[in-house]
C-alpha cells in the first residue's frame, strides 16, 4: 500500500514534468528571430530602425561619457532603437550587458572591451544569433566574433604623443640633455602597449644618443604601466621616482599615456617642489585642455569621439543595407584572425593651436578664456 | 489558511525572499516585454552569476562561524592566473592546470586557516591580508596583462550539456536532470512524511502530495524553459555545477557532525568548547572549503571569459556577502542556510539581469542593489526584533510562534559591522 502510494505520485510526478516537455515545440533548429537575421544578412542587411547595441567600459572619463551620450544620439537621429550600456570597468558586468544586449534582438554590437581578451565566450554568442560585432576605440582579442574595429591608430597616437613630448622639451626646456620618465597606460587594456611602442619609436633614438635620460632607467613597459589607468597609481609611482632619483636634479619632461596621469604627474612634480615637466596626454579632457590654456600641460593628443562615431555610424549602416563594408585601412591579427581596422589620425593640441582645433566645439572654446 | 502552512512546512517567514524573487522574475518579464523568462536568458542568468554564488556558499559558512572572507575575489582571480600560466607556459594539459588551481585553493584556504584557527587573528584580518596579498600576486605574476585560458575550460565556465536521444523538442541532457530532479523530489518527500508518520506526525497525505506537484511543476517548468533553447544550448555546465555544490553543502551543513559544529560554533562559541567541539578546527576546515570554492569559481569565469585577467576577482567577495545577508544570515554568526544564501544570490542576479534588459546603466543598477539590500535586512532585522510575522505571515495568518532564535541573537544582527570579530 505504501508503495503503490508512492509509485503513483512519482509516476504523476514524471507525467506532469513530460507532458510540460511535451507541449514544447518551438524549438527549431535555430530561434525563428536569429534566422530571419542570418538569413536577411546573406541576402544584404537588417531591418532599418533595428536595436543596435553599445557596450562601454565605463564612465569614468569623460572621452566615455561624451560616447555613451554622442552614440545614443546618432543612432537616435539614424532612426535605430539604440542600448548604450557602460560596465563600471567590470569585466563580467560587460559580459552579461552584452547578453542582454543580443536578448534584446540587436543587430549589431558596438563593443569598447574593459579587456579586450575576455569576452571571447559572449561575443561568440553574438556572432551565432547572426549579430554583426564592430570594436570600437580598443582591438577585441583572441577570438573570431569580430567583424571590424574602428579606432584611433594606436601606435600613431603612441607616436605623436612622443613628438609632442619632444616639441616641448626643445620649446620650453632649452638645450638637452633632458631628464625624463616614462609612464605607460593600463596592461589589460590593448592599446596601452601600442601607445607606448609608437612612442619609444620616437624616443628611443633620442634615449640612445643621449639627448634624453631616463634618470629611473625604467623603460620596460611592464615597468612603467599604470593598472587600470589610476591615476592615483600614477601619482604614487610619480612621487616615489622623484623622491628616489631626483633629490638634485631637475625633471624636464614625462612621457604621459593619457589626460588624468598627465595631471596627476604635474601635481606629484609640484609637490616635490619641482618645476612643471613637459606632459603630454590623450583625449583633450576639460581639465587637461584648461591646463594647457594656462600654461602647465604642455600638449594633449585629441582623438574627437565625433569623428569615431561617425566612422561606427558609417559601418553600422553599410551594415544595415547590406553592403560591403567600405576598405579597411590596415588590418590587425587578434590571435585568432586577421581584423579589419578602420583607423583615424588624432591630433595634438597645444596652447598655440587650441583655438583653431576646437573651433568647432563651443564647450571646449568656453574653456579657453 | 493553515493548510497552505503545512504544505509548506515550518514557517513561511523562509519564503519571503522566494516570492520577492519570483515577483521580480514576473515583473521584469512584464516590464521587458517578455524578454527576462527566455531560454537564453535564464542560460545566462546562471552561466554568468554561478561563480558568485558558489562563493555565496563558502561565504555562507564562513558568517556562519562568525567571520568574513575579504580575500575570495583575490583568491578566485590568482588561481585563475595560475591555472592559465600553467596550461600555456608549463604546458601542462588544461586538467592538470585546473587541478593545480584548485589545490593551490586548498593551500591558500590552509594558509587563512592556521592564521585564524592556530594563531587566533580574527578572519576579518586574516583575510584583509590575503585580499592584498593575491591581488597583488595576480598582477605579479601575470605582468597585469590577460592571459589565454585552455579552450577546454569553457566546458565548465559556459558550456553545455550533450544532445542525443530522440528529438523530444527538448535537450534530452535537460530534460533527464530534470526527470531525476522530480523523482528524486517526490521519493524524498514522501520517505521524509513516511518516516514523520512512524514517530506519529498527523500530517495528512495530501498536503505532501500538493507539495509534491507543486516542486515538481517548479522543476519541470525549469526543464521545459532551459532545455527548450537554441539546438546546442541546456540547462548551463556552470549551474549543474552549482546545483551540485547546493545539494553537497545543503547535506554537509544540515546532516553532518562538521555542519551542527559551524551552527555551534557559530551561535555561541564558548559553549561549543564547553560542549567538545573543536572551535580550531572548525575554523580551520571552514576556511579552507572557502579558499576552495573560490578557486573553483575563479577557474569556471576563467573559462567563461576566455582568458585569466589581472583584475579578475576584484569585489566579488562583497556580491557574496551580499547574497549570503540578503538569504538571511545574521552578521552575529550561527544564522544562514545554504538554499536561503542561493535565493538571496539569485534576487541580486534577476536585479542585474532584469535592469539590464530594461536598459538602466550600471550607475543606477548599483544603486537599486545597495537599497535592496538593506531593505531585505532591514525587513528581517524588523520582523525579529518585533517578533512579527513577515508579510507573508500576515498574509496567511501564520499565528504560530516565530523562529527558535532567541529575539536577542535576531537583534545583534540589526547592527551591521557591529560585531564582525567575534571576541576572542
């Protein structure tokens, strides 16, 4: 008796848990939504006014905010249903947006990776439901589900930051030879180590016959990278090279990946009682570019989110058309394949040339007074 | 009104947190236009939230005993490295590396556990120490920068269970764990009422029954919704995993004498002692099951991501604190299960989820987490201070006695932070 009991609520059990199985059905060989997409993607495009997804880092800096506002806009304007999405530098709060992202049907994924290696699990995810994956402003690494990455070169921003850097030792230091240190940006982020190689490309020679010394001798980029890009970091490291190599002697100049070490450098040098030492910087931030207009950053390399969004937007609608996307100017390999890159020449902003170069941006001419 | 209490069994005040869940599971369905109960989604709802709440469960423990792991995000983001060093510059298979990772969990738990259990500096300490020293130690060894994991590990971070059988229009891998799940459900209820019948519970067979069908359809509708995904997808490698670690450490923490002695130590250590229970090694266990699990979890979101990166980890030992308070556990020490701790994690996963498929920044989902939160503690901190009903309770008009915790250790919890070290 007490058996049969039981035999009979087990077997009720299995029969409702079948028959909530049984009434499936819907399960195709693909979802019904992303093989319309394939299937429309062969044959060219994407509905216009589709969900397009941007996924950033952060907003911790302002170039980021400016993308996260300027890119809800454009594609607004463009007629698209857009999800802008910022991570708060967490690499699997990134991950999950990105999933919701594809849940909410996009079409195309814009993706500016916190870590450009570490998303491989969810971008394929992406590229299976037929969602085409543009990287913008950093390489996504190490994995197939790239279809193009826009971005400012980054060697040739590395580049141009360490001319500016030289400019303005022979502007504002006089004769060499200089004493320098170097600082490199954030490791995880990939172009960090770009911006840092274009650099010593200018440098290097410079170092080697003797024009510049690297009093520190520390000129691996493991050496001077910054994690994560903390500025606080790069003051500290600031502070302690001054403390331990610079007692007696004067700093000139410091080879800067980005707007905030820029600051956080100049105040480190103050300080300790230095004079100001030639920074250059990245992405023109308000507090950067006010600092050059008064004379204590020497230079900051713009790379105009505008421009970027417009070269995504550009993309995006080829995309949507289903046209071939136009040629790429170089192509990268990620480790995995060859990605083509789409890449803009940044530009460098001085004192001298500030009101020229922001003649279109009435915020940042607001700031030159 | 008394019946639905018996179907339920003990005191509804327990399914609080269980009907805000589905509550927010329905609302956000709702309010996504029918996007949050997907196949896809619920997939990566447990694949990205698994290495969190496998340490909710260690973290469970470790308040349990009356401490806290500050080191776990540390710990799972060096043995992730580690794991992802060895596989690619050892050249060791992605078995091997894994092993590694995970015994250097169980070394690094020991390290926690003789500092705590031998020389007695309080967890807090301990495991502040241990934060630092494998932050650091992640970025030294890794240069700071993203290393490859072995493509294998993927299986276990994000992967999915075989197809084969006939075309059911479900994952048959799903829908046997979901076939099993029901049986087993169903025998155990029913032993456990046979067995309740024997020592002479009156309660009568159909409340198990309605009980019975109840899980079940639970469990199946789980089945139906994670089997009936793309061709390919299943129930997620990451959540059986979890599912599996809920049932050991469920059985570990209620049926076994290592179990009663965290309770014991955890509610009042000196009598314990007093009563012949090895405080020392208790701590000590407990800790190293802690730094375990934490390796586990680093190397399962090493294989989700596809590659170890030097700030893997950071924070993650506060979202398990968090899922273990939400679930209920008191800050005092001796309060916490292991099915609560899984429901608080899952309210704070189906937060994140749901936000993020209504599109709200990341800036105001923190903000919507930190409230829910302290509410949900609040909320408990209230009903046993007041020796009130939840509203659930209420609700049913529960007029039975509360909980056996005296109001005294309810109360002590209503001071976070207050009492983190236990004195010594």
């Amino acid at each position: 008796m007490k058996l049969t009991k039981k035999a009979v609520v087990i077997a009720a059990a299995i029969s409702l848990g079948l028959s909530l199985a049984a009434c499936s059905g819907t399960r195709g060989e693909t979802p019904p939504q992303s093989a319309s997409n394939e299937a429309t993607a062969a044959t060219g495009g994407f509905e216009a006014g589709s969900t397009i997804g941007v996924s950033l880092p952060w907003l911790g800096t302002q170039n980021w905010k400016e993308a996260e506002t300027q890119f809800a806009t454009a594609l607004t304007e463009a007629g698209y249903k857009p999800i802008v999405q910022a991570a708060d530098n967490k690499v699997p709060q990134q991950q999950s947006q990105i999933e919701a992202m594809i849940e909410s049907g996009a079409k195309v994924l814009v993706v500016a990776p916190i870590d450009g290696k570490q998303l491989g699990t969810v971008l394929e995810k992406a590229k299976d439901a037929g969602i085409k994956i543009i990287g913008y402003d950093r390489l996504l690494e190490n994995t197939t589900a790239v279809d193009a990455v826009t971005q400012y070169g980054s060697i040739e921003t590395g580049r141009v930051q360490g001319e500016a850097l030289l400019a303005g030792l022979a502007e504002r230091k006089g004769a060499g030879p200089y004493n320098i240190e170097l600082f490199g940006g954030g490791p995880a982020d990939p172009n960090a180590p770009n911006f840092f190689t274009g650099a010593m490309e200018v440098l290097q020679p410079k170092i080697d016959d003797g024009t510049l010394v690297v009093v520190s001798g520390q000129v691996e980029f493991t050496q001077v990278a910054t994690a994560e890009w903390d500025n606080a970091t790069a003051q500290k490291r600031m502070e302690s090279l001054l403390a331990g190599n610079y007692q007696d002697k004067k700093i000139d100049g410091v080879l800067t990946p980005n707007d905030g070490i820029a600051r956080a450098i100049l105040t480190a040098c103050e300080d300790a009682g230095q004079d100001i030492p030639v920074v250059d910087g990245l992405d023109a931030e308000d507090e950067s570019v006010v600092s050059i207009w008064e004379g204590k950053q020497y230079a900051t390399v713009a790379k105009p989110t505008p421009e970027l969004i417009a070269q995504t937007m550009v993309l995006i609608q080829a995309l949507q058309s289903g046209a071939e996307l136009p040629p790429p100017t170089s192509t990268a390999n990620n480790g995995k394949i060859d990605v083509p890159l789409y890449e803009l020449t940044p530009v460098v902003i001085t004192k001298a040339n500030a009101k020229q170069a922001f003649a279109d941006d009435p915020a940042k001419l607001e700031l030159l007074k | 009104m008394k019946s639905i209490k018996e179907i339920f069994g003990g005191d509804l005040r327990q399914y609080t947190m269980v009907i805000v869940l589905i509550a927010l599971i329905v609302g956000f369905h709702i309010a996504s236009g029918g996007r949050m109960l997907t196949p896809s989604n619920f997939q990566n709802l447990l694949s990205g939230n698994a290495y969190v709440l496998i340490l909710a469960i260690g973290m469970m423990m470790v308040i349990v005993i009356g401490h806290i792991d500050l080191s776990v995000g540390s710990v799972a983001g060096f043995c992730g490295m580690v794991v992802a060093i060895c596989a690619r510059d050892l050249g060791l298979p992605w078995w091997g590396a894994a092993l590694v990772g995970l015994l250097l969990g169980v070394a690094v738990g020991a390290w926690h556990g003789f500092w705590l259990a031998k020389v007695g500096i309080p967890g807090f300490i301990t495991t502040l120490a241990g934060m630092m020293i494998f932050r650091g130690g992640v970025i030294w060894i890794s240069n700071s920068i993203s290393i490859p994991a072995p493509d294998e590990l993927r299986f276990f971070g994000s992967g999915s269970l075989p197809e084969w059988g006939p075309d059911t229009g479900l994952n048959n891998s799903t829908l046997l764990l979901g076939i099993i799940a029901i049986a087993a459900v169903a025998w155990l209820q029913l032993n456990g009422w046979n067995k309740a019948k024997r020592t002479g519970s009156q309660t009568p067979l159909w409340t198990v029954i309605t009980r019975v069908v109840l899980l079940c359809a639970v469990i199946g509708y789980a089945a139906y919704l994670y089997g009936s995904g793309l061709v390919g997808t299943s129930f997620p490698v990451p959540g059986l995993i979890l599912v599996v670690l809920v049932i050991v450490y469920h059985i570990v923490t209620e049926r076994t004498a290592y179990g009663r002695h965290i309770y014991a130590v955890g509610g009042n250590k000196a009598a314990a002692a007093l009563s012949g229970v090895n405080v020392p090694k208790t701590y000590f266990l407990t800790m190293v099951n802690m730094s375990f699990l934490a390796a586990l979890a680093g190397v399962m979101f090493v294989g989700r991501a596809t590659s170890a990166g030097p700030s893997d980890g950071v924070n993650w030992e506060l979202d398990a604190i968090a899922a273990v308070f939400i679930g209920g556990a008191a800050v005092s020490g001796g309060i916490g299960t292991v099915v609560a701790t899984m429901v608080g994690g899952l309210v704070m996963a189906v937060l994140n989820s749901g936000l993020m498929l209504l599109g709200v920044g990341s800036d105001k989902t923190q903000v919507i987490k930190g409230l829910v939160l302290l509410a949900a503690v609040a909320f408990d901190v209230y009903n046993k201070r007041q020796g009130k009903k939840s509203i659930i309770g209420h609700l049913f008009g529960n007029r039975e006695s509360g909980k056996p915790e005296s109001p005294d250790a309810a109360s002590s919890s209503a001071v976070p932070g207050a009492k983190e070290l236990p004195t010594q």
